[in-house]
C-alpha cells in the first residue's frame, strides 16, 4: 500500500516560504528617517459627483509603485534587492581596473568599454523607485483634479487632500476629498459658420448624432471628439486640405443658471484680393476631384537597375511599370477604392493604403496628392501611388520543443513562399511539417505512480508525425463569386488548402487527407468574415491488435466509432469582431469569434432520396467509408482591460456544442472537444480533463465530448525588458449530449454541470521578444469534477479516493500499482498567449 500524503504538508511548507520571503519585501529599507512611502492615494466625493475615479487618478502628479495583482510591491522589492553601498565599492574596483584596460584600448586605437555593474542593472530596468511623498506633488495633483473637473462641467469644483502619516511605518496614505457642486450643462448649441456649404454639411453630419443637446453636461472631451468627427465628415466629402483646427467651439456660461450656451464655428478662408493686396477676401472652402492618379512601382533599392519602363493607361489609372513588382496592372488597379473625377474622400485613401500595403509582394505603400496647379480656385488633385516590392520568394525553417503534460517531444517544418506566382500577387505556400513525441500508450494506465524509468518513458519518442501541406491565396473571388459584384473595400481573398499528415502512435496510426476552399473578408476594420463553402477531409485509422482488443473488451460504442474511418464533408462560417486599435495605446478592447459548422446533411439527404443501401450501422457510406453527419457551433468572446503600459488582465469566455447526426452518431474525433492542455485548462494535460465526472484513472483514451464551457482569467505584468509574468484561473469541462453507460457522470444534465466545473489556477513566465513569444506555464488542478462530491476542491480529503485506488491496486504488481491522490501540478510550454 502507498503512502498517504498528507495535503497539510504542502499548506506548512508554504506557510514557511512566505514568513522568510515577506520581511525582505519591505519597500521603505532602503529610504532615509525623514523620507515616507506614498502607500496609496484615495478619491473621496462629498457630494453626488458621477466622475470617472480611474480617469481621475490618472491625473495624479505622484501615484504609489505599481503592485503585482495590487498586493506585492514586486518593482520596490527589486529595487531594494542590491545594497547600493555594497556594490558601489565593488563598483569602485571595477572601475579602476577599467580605467587600465580602456588606457590600454586607447593606445590601440580601441574604443573605451563602459561599465556596467549588475546592481545597477537590476534596479534600472526591472527595479522602480519608492516613490517618496512630495507634498508639493500633492498641491499639484488638487490642481490638476480641478482641471478636469472643470473640464467635464464642474466649473465650480473644489479639492482638499488630507494628509494620513504613519511615523513607524514610514508610509503616507493622501486622501482627496472633491466637492463637485453643481454641475453645469448644455442650454443650446448656434453655428457661426460662414461657409454655407460647411454650415449645411455640419447640420447633416449632426443630425446623425445625439451628443451636445440641451441638458447635456458640459464636457471638453465630447466637444473635441466633436471637432474630430467634423473634420473626417469633411475630408469624405472632398475638403482635401481641412483640418481640425479650422473648428472651434465658444462657451458663455451663465453662473446663476449653471448652464453654457455653445457656438460651434468654422474660422473662414481667406485669400488675398485682388484689387488690394493687402486685403483678405473670405471665400468658401474648395472641395478637390482627383484628376491624373498615377500608379508607380519602384526599386527596393536605390541601387538596383531599372531596365525598362513601360506606361500603362488602364480605365482611370495610368500606371508606370518599371519591372519590379511584376504583377498585372489590373491586379494593383483592383486595390485602389478611388477613380478619376472622384471627389477625394480620407477614408478610400486610408482603406486603400490597407489594401495595397496587404498584398504580399508590397513592402512599403505611399500615397501622396499634390494640387495640379497653385491657382486660388483649383480644385484638382494629381495622386502618386508608389509602391517597393519586397523579397517574391523565401524559404523558411521553423522548429520548436513541445512538452505535453511531461512528455517531450520536437516539431518543425520547413516553408516555401512565392508571393506572386501567377503574377497577380497570388501566394503559393508549400509546408513540409514533422514532429516526434513522447505519448503514453492508451493501453497503459496513465496513473501508476511509478518512478522508475519515468524520464526514460517520457523522453520516448514513440509518436511520429510528417506531411506537406499546400495552399494558395488569390487577393479577389474566385468563381463562383464574381469581383463585379461585390465592394472592393470588402478586401476579398479566396485560398484553396491541400494537406496530407500521416501520424504513427504505438495503438494506431492515423492518416488525414483534406481539402478546402475559403472565402475572406472584412466587412469593416473590425467585423471580418470567412466562408468555407466546402471541406472535405477523409481519416484512416489502424489499429494495434492491443488497442482493438481493448476496444472489444469495453465494448463502447462511442469509443469504437471515434476510432473508425470516416469521411467529412462539411461547410463553415466565421465571424470575428475585435475592438482592437494597434495606434490607441492603454485601451480597452473586446474580441469575439464565432462559427458555424454543418457536415454531412446534404449528402444524407441526397442518400435518403436515391434510396442507396446502408452498412449494417445504419449509415451511408463514400468509398464503403461511412461519413459524418452532425452540426456544431463554437463561440469565444474576450476582454483584455490594460491598466497601465506593464500591467493588464485578459478575460475569456468560451463554449460550443456539436450535435451527431443520423449517419456516424458520433462526433469525429479531430472535431470533437476536449479540455486541458497549454491554451485552455492548463492543470490538466490536453485530452486528460473529463468528459463531466467520469472518471477511470485506469485508461489513457483521448478525453473528448461534445459540449465545452470553459472561462479564464488571466493577469500580465512585464518584468524586465523581455520577460513577463502571469498569474491565472482557469475554469471549464466537456461533457457528452448523451447518456453512455461505459462512462458514467460523463453527459451534460442541467442538475449536476455547475458541480463538475474544473478549476486549475497557475503562474506562467513569458519571454516576448515581440514577434515570437515562447510561454512556461506552472498550474495545480484546484477543483477535480472527476473526485466524489466532499472530494472535488484541493483543500478538502482524499480518502474514498484513495480507498478506490486501494481496491484497484488489488494484488497488482508494485511497478502496476496506482497511485493515491497527490498534488496535480501541470507545466506547460506555448508559444503565443493562450488567448
């Protein structure tokens, strides 16, 4: 019998590791008697005042050290770390013997080296001075809170900041107490505009819009927003050289009423006179057509011979083909959102540099518009696009380690990419991908508790994978969709995949043939679309004598079914929309994705009515290979809340649902869900966490079913320069729509599901080197659904569990033997973050 372990231990230990860590993390050791910590700063309202106390605080000319999760002063602490009287005598010594070597440099003609002490290092980049109180800093931070105030209509606001300091502690705790008084709102809103096009176009475009009425609080923020959106309304309307400085807003306020009457203006054009040259004529603003657009491809270096140049006029473009992008005329003039005799419009610029700047072979996109002529009353507009191509083939080689819940294993692939293969900068890829991997036998029992030769096994490479994969992407529709009919700035694109993957594990060897066709788009900057009209997938699967021989002897159909052959022929659709603007630093954003997936059910209909024959399962078959039939939809939607520039938390929430149909009543397995591995529930191993409460630690089969919930939490802070760290929660299972007597507790019933939620909880290290980011994630299983209701949460005992082990155990040999429940630990490595 094994040794119990008793789960207290774990709980002492830690105990223990925080009472020698805890002293050493004071931030006020290292700063002088008559110096104090500014601990935390606090806004008080003492009247009904709705501000924003996040907007507020930022306001603030002195704030506290950033705390990880707003407990642990981890900067302060890092900072505190080196003994700046310590390593500045080390660094004395440095630094004479540096003085020698750099005299010795000199006389070789050597540049001097610099000297840098690790100290110094440590508290620059990943340590944060302890902000110490100012109390002019604090003076300072009134005024600026009656700043805004002021600006947001309480012109009449008063701030007092009380002063809380604790001598022992060396800490200053400052509390700003705000009096809004009452606040002053919008009583009416008149133009002082004397362009009369500009006046009627401002009443349009404010018509659309419910902003500054009568009522409305006074704020500075909606009137610059104002000013913002007028400025983009013109500058689509042709109004090529307005600007946002050219609108103005006048406020009169009326103290005894607490209200502001707007005026809305427009500083006029002026122009000199002709009969006096030093008079000014105001004249309305112009409105610009384009007239000669030019497209024009240049060298990617300055060096590079231009052999010839041919000018193409085609519709309204003329293009200068100088032989270095190599692409057909129509294909660049597909991607332009303008014509000639247009009026100029920003947002067809904007959406066009997008476009053309998108196409593979384009490195770099300018496009500049110059007046045809210096004449007051011009109003055309010549249009350069100049367009630097970027390297048309590349052969790449990627490669990675994996550790799947401690089994090991490398993968990698080698690429080649030609970004304009037929000359209307189509993309060609080809993928050669392989991997190895240690797995564990699905005959085995993944639960043995055994020591000896655990590295050896894990370090195994039993599991093989390889093929290529080859894809091509056209920058339009291909048939049946035609171009004509559908927006350019829509940015369409059709790819068309072909792979083949052939993967050997010790029970099987399973071998994929697939092919699809997609369609892309975007429908706004945020809203993008994806249709594959059809997929077409056909798996192979071989079976070990041992793996088919332990099929039989459970005898479930579910299991059987997910391990046959079997055709898919399915159509999806996607959405995704994200709020996400990469030039809007510190902003919150929200993602959501989500798709629709049906296979099968017009073949089966169309089998119905030709009345073909059936396979003794009851369904219809492709090839004598059966193919499946189900529906399935998928939903992800998230939120990523940035508090500062090195501190943010992500919040996902996720859950889908895949419903088998008449002809395989089973979900494929490779469309099935499944929790654990390094994206989801990281406290398990991938294919390990459920289906609800079943539980078998006697067999190692891929957990899969057909229902996931699932939600995370998880919170990021920078640590030094390339590392980041994490601390997260995750939540969620899988369960099967129908009853299966070989696993009991594994179907979703509205009764039980909320008890057999798994909750995992972790920390994770992160080195982000901006285009490539590798992940190490360290989670402890908090919640097992599989464990007796009393059993399930990780402070709670074990002892029907180990009781039920003890039964398994039997008379097993002491290699065989089961282990009882211990802390579940997971260590994952990804690369990306998880969501």
């Amino acid at each position: 019998m094994r040794k119990k372990i008793n789960i207290r231990h774990h709980f002492l230990v830690t105990v223990c590791l925080a009472a020698i860590l805890l002293p050493s993390c004071n931030p006020t050791k290292r700063l002088q008697s008559d110096e104090y910590l500014l601990q935390k700063n606090e806004i008080k309202f003492k009247d009904d005042i709705k501000a924003d106390k996040d907007d507020l605080t930022e306001t603030l000319r002195q704030r506290p050290n950033r705390k990880i999760l707003g407990i642990f002063p981890f900067y302060v602490w890092a900072y505190n770390v080196p003994n700046p009287d310590k390593f500045e005598k080390r660094n004395e010594k440095r630094r004479k013997k540096l003085e020698k070597k750099n005299a010795k440099r000199a006389e070789k003609g050597k540049d001097p080296l610099n000297l840098q002490p690790f100290g110094s290092w440590w508290r620059e980049t990943v340590g944060e001075a302890p902000v110490v109180y100012d109390s002019s800093a604090t003076r300072r931070s009134e005024k600026q809170l009656e700043t805004y105030l002021i600006k947001h209509g309480w012109f009449n606001a008063k701030v007092e900041s009380e002063v809380d300091i604790r001598p022992s502690r060396q800490r200053v705790e400052v509390t700003y107490k705000i009096t809004g008084n009452e606040p002053y709102v919008i009583n009416s809103l008149a133009y002082e505009i004397p362009d009369t096009n500009l006046l009627v176009y401002t009443k349009t475009s404010r018509a659309t819009r419910n902003n500054l009425k009568p009522g409305d609080q006074f704020n500075i923020e909606v009137l610059d927003e104002e000013r913002q959106t007028l400025n983009e309304y013109f500058r689509n309307l042709g109004y090529y050289n307005f600007n946002k400085e050219l609108i103005y807003f006048d406020v009169d306020s009326s103290l005894n009423k607490h209200t502001v009457d707007l005026t809305l203006g427009i500083i006029p054009r002026k122009i000199p006179y002709s009969g006096d040259p030093d008079s000014l004529l105001i004249v309305p603003y112009r409105t610009y057509k384009l007239n000669e657009i030019t497209i024009i491809d240049r060298p990617a270096s300055r060096s590079n011979p231009i052999a010839q140049v041919d000018t193409i006029l085609l519709n309204d473009y003329v293009i200068i083909d100088q032989n270095q992008l190599k692409v057909h005329p129509k294909t660049l003039s597909q991607n332009v959102l303008f014509k000639q005799g247009e009026f100029y419009k920003l947002d067809q610029v904007t959406r066009t540099y997008r476009r053309l700047s998108s196409l593979p072979i384009v490195r770099a996109t300018s496009i500049q518009f110059t007046p045809v002529s210096d004449d007051v009353n011009n109003r055309l507009l010549n249009c350069v696009i100049a367009l630097t191509p970027s390297e048309k083939q590349n052969v790449a080689l990627e490669w990675q380690g994996t550790n799947r819940g401690g089994f090991l294993g490398i993968s990698g692939k080698v690429r080649y990419q030609n970004k304009n293969i037929f000359g209307g900068a189509e993309t060609f890829e080809v993928n050669i991908f392989g991997g190895a991997e240690a797995q564990q036998l699905l005959t085995e029992s993944q639960n043995t508790g055994s020591s000896d030769g655990d590295i050896k096994s894990n370090l195994n490479l039993n599991t093989i994978e390889f093929g290529p994969e080859i894809s091509l992407t056209f920058p339009k529709f291909l048939l049946p969709v035609k171009v004509d009919r559908f927006s350019k700035s829509a940015d369409p694109k059709t790819r068309l995949t072909a792979n083949l993957s052939y993967q050997r594990r010790p029970d099987y060897e399973r071998t994929r043939s697939f092919g699809s066709i997609s369609y892309q788009w975007s429908e706004t900057e945020q809203k993008k679309w994806n249709i594959n009209p059809l997929e077409i997938s056909l798996i192979k699967i071989a079976r070990s004598p041992e793996f088919d021989a332990q099929l039989a002897e459970i005898g479930d159909p579910f299991l059987i079914n997910s391990f046959q052959d079997h055709f898919i022929v399915d159509s999806k659709v996607g959405f995704t929309f994200s709020t996400y603007q990469s030039n809007i630093r510190l902003k919150n954003y929200y993602f959501y994705h989500g798709e629709i997936e049906s296979a099968g059910n017009a073949l089966r209909g169309l089998y119905d009515l030709s009345s073909a024959k059936k396979n003794e399962n009851g369904s219809y078959e492709i090839l004598n290979i059966p193919f499946a039939q189900y529906l399935k939809t998928l939903h992800d939607g998230r939120y990523y809340r940035i508090h500062n520039e090195k501190m943010s938390t992500a919040y996902r929430v996720s859950g889908g649902i895949g419903i088998p149909l008449k002809n395989l009543n089973v979900l494929p397995f490779e469309k099935s869900f499944f929790g654990g591995g390094a994206n989801d529930i990281r406290a398990w191993q991938a294919r390990t966490l459920g289906p609800g409460s079943y539980r078998d630690p006697e067999r190692n089969f891929d957990k899969i079913g057909d229902i996931l919930l699932e939600a995370n939490v998880e919170y990021r802070f920078d640590l030094i320069k390339v590392v980041e760290g994490a601390f997260f929660i995750d939540a969620g299972n899988i369960w099967t729509i129908n009853a299966d007597a070989a696993r009991p507790g594994a179907n979703f019933d509205t009764d039980r599901f909320l008890s057999e939620i798994a909750f995992g909880a972790g920390t994770g290290l992160r080195l982000n080197f901006d285009f490539f980011l590798i992940r190490f994630d360290l989670a402890l299983q908090m919640k097992d659904p599989s464990l007796d209701r009393g059993e399930r949460w990780l402070f709670q005992p074990k002892k029907e569990y180990n009781s039920y082990i003890d039964n398994l155990n039997g008379d097993r040999p002491a290699n065989q033997q089961l282990a009882y429940y211990n802390w579940r630990w997971n260590f994952n490595i990804g690369i990306g973050y998880p969501f």
